[in-house]
C-alpha cells in the first residue's frame, strides 16, 4: 500500500469538508482507501468506480475488517462523502457520481448481511475479531504470566502417542453407556471366536465387556473380521487414535483414503470397511462423514489409561464460576461443547451477571484467559452495559469496554492513539500460540490484514506485558521485509523501554 497519496488523499477531503460545511468521517474514509490500496490496486483517489465500491463493501469489508453488521450505514455514509468529494474536484463526472451514488444505496443492507455471515470471514479476522469455538480446541492452560523456557532439541516431544498430549473429553453418562453397550450388533450376534474367548472370562458389567471389545477391537490380531482386510484391522489403533485427537466428523473419503494408504494388497471396499466398524459399535456415520461414537470414545480413554498416558476428561462448565469456564475451555474440548457449555454458563445468569463475573476475572489475566471472557462478554445484550461500563477505569479492558459500547450505539468515548494501539497489542499476544502452533499460517494471515506499518513502528510505546514477545513474533513472520525490520526495531526499542 502506498500510504502517502492516501494521507495526502484524507488531508485534501479534511480541507474540502471545512471548506464546504460537509462532515467528514476521516477515518472510515481512510479506511475505504486502506483496503482500496491493499487489495484492489487503487493508486489514487480518482481510480474509486462503481464497482470498486461493490467489491469493497461485499467482499474486501466482510472478510476483513472487524466491525458489527450495524457500521454498514456509517461505511456507506462515508463512501456517499468520498463521492460527493471526487464529484466536486472533478475527478467523476455528473453521471458517474450518481451512479456510485445509486449503487451505494443498493449496497447497505446487502453489506450488513455479509458482514453478518461468518462464512465470509477470513481466519485473521475471526482471531483478531473475537476467539471463537475453533480456538478452543488447543490444549493449552492459561499461562503462570512467564512464558517457560523451550526443551533442549534432543528432549523435544516427538509425534508418538506416549508423547503428544491427549485432548480433554467429555464422556457420556455410565447409565447410558451401558445401555448403549447392549444396542451393539456385534455383541448381539454371534461374536468372533477370539472376542467369544476373552468375554467369557469376564462376571455381568456391561462397561467392563466394552473395554476388553475395544481393547480386542484395536490391538489384537483380528484377521480382517472387522474391516475385511486383515491389514486395516492390524492398523485399526492408529485410526481411531487419529479420530479421538482431531474430536471432529471426518468424511468418509478420507477414511478410505487412510485406509488404502496403509493397505498394500489392494483397494480396500470402503463399504465394507466403515459397515463392519459400525457393526462393531466404534462409529456413526452421517452426512458422508464418520463420527466416533460415546461408547468409542470412553472405550478408548479406558486404553489410553491402562496404558499409563493421561487422557484428560473435559468437566462439564455450566455450573463453574468465570475463572473455572475460561479454564476449561482453555483444556481444548471439541467445538459443540464449548458452545453448549458456554449457551448453559450463560442461561443460568443474567447479563449483568455474566458480564461482571467475565470482567472481574479478565482484568489481570494473560490475554488469551481475557480474550475468551471478553469473546462470551461480546454475545450479551445490552443489559450487559453497567458492567461493562464500570470497565471504563480499568486499562486493560478500557479499550474492549469502548468498543462492545461503540457496537451497540451506547455512550462511549472515543479509542485514543494509545488505547488503539495496546488493544493491538493485545490481539496479536492472543494469536501467539496459534502461531507457534502454524507459523507459516500465521505469517499468510498476517500478509493478508495484519497490522499496517505506521502502527508497527509505534507499538514499542505500549504498556502491555507481551508487547517484547508480540514485536519479535512481527519480525519472524511478517513476509514484507519493510515490516518485519519495522517490527524488529520496535521490538529493540521495547526491550531498551524495559531495561531502562
């Protein structure tokens, strides 16, 4: 982006709009040419057309810039104003202007329900807007405050089962395992003669006869009893260790294409295969993906555990306090529970009630515990204002409490320069274990809409605990060399702040 002839662009309109009585919204208006620049290739403020607005208030807008649905008039308005100022100094004609005009009043409903639909959001702007849902399935805990220290290459976790972490669970209740245990065909019928053998040693529990069919099921030499292929039998362990971590349906052909992979003497009837690990009670299958069933997932906690590994279970969260609902999440529990339990945390309070308990517990904690609260803080409705209000004196959640005002059209002050830039801060130290987690996503996401250089170079200025950590985490990954030395020089700067 070339960032002088959009600031020589916002001085002339500032000039213009004293000189004719006309408001200019100078900001959404630098923002209009921002994302001109960055994404349409807009060198100048004469290039805006009809469809140059289209592209940026249905496409560009919704997927990049975090704002409500209800800002679209406010984007519009602006836009309407660029037009009546490139009208004015002849940069469009009569004509041409009255067609922009026309068509951004076509575009305002429309751009509210595209920023609405988070199918057009880019995974920057999900993280950066909020943390939703799909954060959550890390398996991380909230920090102490100092980040531990990174083991020595030759003690480095490899990826073997002993050694990656187990994702937190939520199990089923026993009663209704055990009366799912005697829905499973494949302990109705007439059992393989090895499964007939082991279940006769064990008295009447039914939970107890599940443990030893899965046991039997996964590491037991099978002959293809299960799938039809003795080879994807013997393989069966590594499959369903795969599904338990992932916690997520996966389709059908990429079973198969697992399955194949690992399978020499030939195609495997997927058919077949899926059918008789069905029958076997270890997975549903719907919408042309497979889903681990209850009974699986216990069944294979119950493995994990006899093998010594720790297999944490997810506690349910709608009856834990702030503190206990953000931790739990932050053990990484499928997607589906997360929203349950939160929808459950929620229903059993007020929005006054919710908001204070999140408030009260965010206000000091590492900022990916604040970030969570301030997620769910941002799904209240406006009985949620006094909380968030009393915010206002708090430095920290002062920047978060203007903007969840500012959404709903509340009473609000305006972000100042350094608010800006700490909430900033304060967003990119959320994304630091995604990053460590996929460096080379990140640094997309980063080229894409991260954070522009003018507001990089003065980032060192912020009193933020991670700010060091967020500056050094921009100079490794930001691939535009300009900003990665920009981000390297604050980062250098912040550390002399701190040392000094």
């Amino acid at each position: 982006m070339s960032i002088d002839w959009v600031n020589q662009a916002i001085d002339d309109l500032r000039s213009w709009g004293r000189a004719e009585h006309v408001e200019v919204d100078a900001d959404e208006i630098r923002l209009l040419c921002d994302y001109a620049s960055d994404y349409l290739g807009v060198s100048r403020v004469g290039e805006f057309t009809p469809d140059v607005f289209d592209e940026l208030l249905l496409s560009i807008y919704p997927r990049r810039v975090i704002t409500p649905p209800e800002s679209a008039a406010e984007t519009v308005a602006a836009a309407r104003t660029l037009v009546a100022y490139l009208r004015a100094i002849g940069e469009v004609s009569a004509e041409t202007a009255a067609e922009m005009d026309e068509r951004l009043a076509a575009l305002a409903g429309k751009m509210a329900e595209a920023l609405a639909d988070p199918g057009n959001f880019s995974m920057t702007k999900s993280l950066f807007s909020s943390i939703g849902p799909e954060s959550l399935e890390q398996p991380v805990s909230i920090p102490s405050g100092e980040r531990q220290p990174s083991a020595p290459a030759d003690e480095a976790m490899c990826d073997c089962p002993g050694c990656s972490p187990l994702p937190a669970v939520r199990l089923a209740p026993p009663e209704e395992l055990a009366a799912a245990v005697a829905e499973v065909p494949l302990l109705a019928g007439k059992l393989p003669p090895g499964l007939e053998r082991l279940l006769a040693e064990r008295g009447d529990d039914p939970l107890d006869r599940w443990a030893a069919t899965v046991e039997w099921l996964l590491e037991h030499d099978t002959g293809g009893e299960i799938t039809g292929s003795p080879q994807a039998d013997a393989e069966l362990f590594d499959l369903f260790d795969m599904l338990f971590r992932l916690q997520l349906p996966v389709p059908v052909a990429l079973v198969a294409e697992y399955l194949e992979e690992i399978v020499e003497a030939g195609p495997v009837e997927l058919d077949r295969a899926v059918g008789g690990l069905e029958y076997a009670g270890l997975v549903e299958v719907a919408d042309d993906t497979v889903t681990l069933t209850p009974l699986a997932i216990w069944g294979l906690r119950e493995l994990y555990l006899e093998r010594g590994l720790h297999s944490p279970q997810a506690p349910d969260l709608a009856d834990a306090d702030a503190m206990g609902l953000i931790e739990g999440l932050l053990q990484g529990i499928p997607t589906e529970l997360a929203e349950e339990d939160i929808r459950r945390w929620l229903e059993g309070r007020t929005s006054a009630e919710a908001a204070a308990e999140l408030l009260g517990t965010a206000s000091g904690a590492p900022a990916v515990a604040r970030g969570i609260a301030i997620t769910i803080v941002d799904r209240l409705d406006a009985g949620a204002e006094p909380a968030v209000r009393a915010c206002l004196d708090d430095p920290e959640l002062r920047p978060h409490a203007i903007h969840w005002l500012t959404a709903r059209r509340l009473p609000a002050p305006a972000l100042t320069q350094a608010e800006l830039l700490w909430v900033s801060v304060d967003m990119l130290a959320l994304a630091m274990p995604a990053a460590e987690d996929d460096p080379e996503m990140f640094a997309e996401n980063m080229a894409a809409s991260g954070p522009p250089a003018h507001l990089i170079e003065e980032m060192w200025r912020v009193d933020h605990p991670d700010v060091v950590e967020v500056l050094e985490l921009l100079g490794r990954s930001l691939p535009d060399g300009t900003l990665a030395k920009a981000a390297r020089k604050a980062a250098f700067k912040a550390r002399s702040r701190a040392i000094g």
